[in-house]
C-alpha cells in the first residue's frame, strides 16, 4: 500500500523532525484521520524524498520524525511551457494542474497582444500546483514565474530547443519529430485565444523559435499546452 504523500517544504538535508504546514497537519488528522505510528511520504519539491512516521498529534499539532531521505535528481531535459493566461480562469487552472502532472518544469504567463486581462492569481494558482505534485508524488514542484510580456521573455531564451504552436498558415513541423532530448532544455510558447499576431510571429521566428503542429485539429489554447506537455515528456 502506498503511504500518503505531503509537500512540506520545510524538509531538508540532515531533517530529522521538520516543521508541517497547517494545511497540511488538518489533512493528515482531519481528513484522512491519521494516528501515532503512521508512516507517510514528504517532499520539499526541490528533490528531495523523505519517509517519516508520525510521532505526536496531540492538540491539533501533528508531529513526525524521519526515517530516511532520499535526493532525487532534477530531469536532464528541463521543459517550460510559455502560455497566455485565459479569459476563462478555470480552464488555465485545468491547464495549471495537468502539466504539474505531467512533470513539466516551468510555467510562464505570457502576456501577449491578444491576451484577456486576468488577475495573477499566484497564491492560489501555486496552491494547485502544489496539489499536483502531491498527486503524481513527484520530488520536484512546478514553478510559476511572473507573468512575463511576449518580447520579455524571448529576450531570456536560450539558443537551442524554442518552439512556437500557432495557428497561421506556413510550414511546420510535428513537435514530437523536431524535441532532441539531447538539448538540456526545450521551451514551447502557445498563445491566447485569438492565436498570436503576425508581428509576434515574427519576432518569434527571429529568435530562433520553430514553428510546429501538435496536430491535425484546431485546439484551445489549454488543450494546446497540454498536447504539447505531453509530446515533450515522451520518452526519447
């Protein structure tokens, strides 16, 4: 049976008792009724795994001491996903908590000409990612930049692995035909509802990004960027 799985970012090296957040001390006790002796998975989403058992949960406070530690290392091909926000928050939040399941590494709010206005609602929006990586137990948590403006963020990309998913007409390729799990990285932008502009394109282009297809159908922008977590993360 697999033992429940917290994030708790306060774990580090050498931790022998670290300090739970309070979320996640009224889950363990009230949610799912844990008791003394109970043995549990933590993470501190920077690599590192740890086995604990719960030593104490008197007075509301649960208290755990660990077992082992193990350090996972970071993937060797690190994936970003630059992708507008959306006028409908549900559906980026939907985008938000399947591409932390996936195992992509960095989400950017890209802020596009054609973007809806939307409040950053970072709280809350890492609250899911948190949520996801319990979930799929992984070791390493998404992270979510600020939002970034379209020119901003082209300015900050490496030389090699950019793509661009648009819906204009020109020549592209299948994404999953052009990822080289070689490169240290790979970086997708996808745009907003009304598809990126023709000058965006461009400067995209200009900065090395390679147009691809994620396939033979017209998507919404948070089906386009789980489309392309998925083509990224397949095995090479």
């Amino acid at each position: 049976m697999n033992l429940p799985f917290f994030y708790a970012p306060s774990l580090i090296a050498g931790s022998t008792a670290p300090e739970l957040e309070e979320d996640t001390m009224r889950h363990m006790m009230q949610v799912l009724r844990m008791q003394k002796g109970e043995g549990l998975i933590l993470t501190n989403g920077r690599g590192l795994i740890a086995e604990a058992i719960i030593t104490d949960t008197a007075r509301k406070h649960c208290a755990v001491v660990i077992k082992q530690v193990e350090e996972i290392p970071s993937a060797s091909h690190r994936i970003t996903i630059a992708i507008s926000p959306l006028k409908n928050a549900a559906r980026f939040e939907w985008f938000l908590e399947k591409a932390a399941e996936l195992g992509i590494a960095a989400v950017v709010p890209l802020i596009c000409r054609r973007t809806e206005r939307q409040v950053y609602k970072k709280d809350r929006w890492n609250g899911i990612l948190v949520s996801a990586l319990q979930q799929s137990q992984q070791a390493w948590l998404t992270e979510l930049s600020d939002p970034l403006s379209f020119s901003a963020f082209l300015d900050g990309l490496p030389g090699r692995g950019n793509f661009i998913a648009h819906c204009m007409d020109g020549e592209k390729k299948p994404l999953q035909h052009l990822v080289s799990k070689a490169d240290p990285s790979s970086c997708i932008l996808v745009g907003p509802e009304g598809d990126f502009t023709r000058e965006e394109l461009a400067l995209a282009l200009e900065k090395g990004c390679q147009p691809v297809s994620l396939g033979a159908t017209r998507l919404r922008t948070e089906t386009a960027g789980i489309a392309a977590a998925v083509l990224l993360t397949l095995p090479a």
